[in-house]
C-alpha cells in the first residue's frame, strides 16, 4: 500500500447534493435535540411544582382531619 491509500479522502465521484443533504440532516437533528431538550426541561420544572402541590394537598389534608377532629369534640361537649 502507498502512502495515499491507506489515508481516507474524498473522492470527486461524490456529489455536491450528497455533501449538502448530509449537512442539513445533521443540522437539522441538532435543531431536533435542541427543542427536545427544551422540551426536557419544562417537563421537569412542572414534575417539580407538581411535587410541590402534592406535598400542600397533604398538610391541607392533615390540617382538614384536625379541624374536623376539634369540631366533633365540641359538638360532642355541646351535647352533654
């Protein structure tokens, strides 16, 4: 093997429109994993306010069994 075989090159057999649609699909999965990444990232904002409601929705829960609990102590004084 010579010295120019064994390095790759381009060959001028390729043509232009090849080198060009390789260009825009790979600038177009760049775009592509751009917004899918944005996408990612709202979707984890929201999970964590999510998480955050849930954890409200609970201690208003256990606030709500509290004052029910009280009110039927009082009606029950109310009633002796």
């Amino acid at each position: 093997m010579n010295g120019d075989e064994k390095h790759w090159h381009l060959d001028r057999r390729v043509p232009i429109a090849v080198i060009v649609t390789l260009l825009l699909q790979s600038a177009a999965a760049l775009v592509w994993a751009g917004s899918a990444a944005e996408r990612l990232s709202v979707l984890e904002t929201r999970a964590l306010r999510i998480d955050e409601m849930v954890e409200r929705t609970a201690r208003l829960e256990e606030r709500a069994k509290g004052v029910t609990a009280a009110l039927e102590r009082i009606e029950a004084k109310l009633e002796r």
